[in-house]
C-alpha cells in the first residue's frame, strides 16, 4: 500500500497573482480546466462538477478546506456517486521573481479511492495531473502574456 501524496510541480511564466485568479475565477476556470457553476473561493464552500463531454460519468465533489490568497487554495476531492472516502488537493503557489510562478499540487490519500479501478489510480491522477497543470494551465496562462 502506498500512502505517499501525489505531487506535480511546474513553473509558469505568469505572476502569482494571474495564477491564482485562474486558480479561482469559475469563468476563467472553464478554459483551462473545469466548468464549475457553483464554485466559490470561501472556506466551508462547496463545489460540484464533471468532466468534459457529454458523458458526465464522474461527479466530483469538493470542499474548500483552506485560503490564502495568491498563495494556496486547499479542498477535498470526493466521488460521491462511488464512494463515501474523500482525497485532499492542496495547490500551492510559490512567486520566482516578478514574472513567475512555481505551482505545486499536492493530492493527498489516493488510495481512498484505490478499490474504484484503475481511472481512479495513482497513475492516472498523477496523469491527469501533469495534463491539467503541465499542459493546460501553463499554457492558458502563458499565451494570456
């Protein structure tokens, strides 16, 4: 059994403050990663949503945890319609300079989800992950500049 946290961290050529705007405006939100509706940034709020397309196969629910702005946004990530365990997203945004910014994820208790098959593994996270930060926010932001 693996307990360790997922983590995937880049760089981005954007300053903090424009990569937690896409972190946490639900307008901006949708070109680069999810269509959120009901996403608040407040603590105690939550937050439902599908993937894209027109499957809607998985239902994601999440709690925001914790805020700091510009710094680290902090929620659970649950599938409510498979399970009753939730994993925990931390995002985590570190300023290099005027112009840049580390993003480092960390998704904490996968194996939570470990008897749901494999879309719900390690490795299709950590995946899922590289995609979305490695690929889809790197470059939403970066061609924004």
């Amino acid at each position: 059994m693996n307990n360790a946290p997922i983590t995937v961290q880049y760089k981005i050529n954007a300053p903090a403050e424009k990569v937690w705007q896409a972190l946490t405006d639900k307008d901006e939100m949708k070109l680069w990663y999810f269509d959120i509706q009901d996403f608040e940034p407040a603590i105690g709020k939550k937050f439902n949503f599908y993937e894209p397309g027109e499957e809607r196969k998985y239902h994601h629910q999440c709690e925001i945890l914790e805020i700091l702005p510009d710094r680290k946004l902090k929620h659970t990530w649950a599938y409510p319609d498979f399970s009753s365990l939730k994993t925990v997203v931390t995002w985590e945004l570190f300023p290099d300079g005027d112009h840049e910014t580390q993003v480092r994820l960390t998704h904490d208790g996968i194996d939570n989800f470990k008897e749901l098959g494999d879309n719900f593994s390690e490795k299709s996270f950590t995946e899922g992950w590289n995609t979305i930060i490695g690929k889809s926010l790197k470059e939403y932001l970066e061609k924004k500049i």
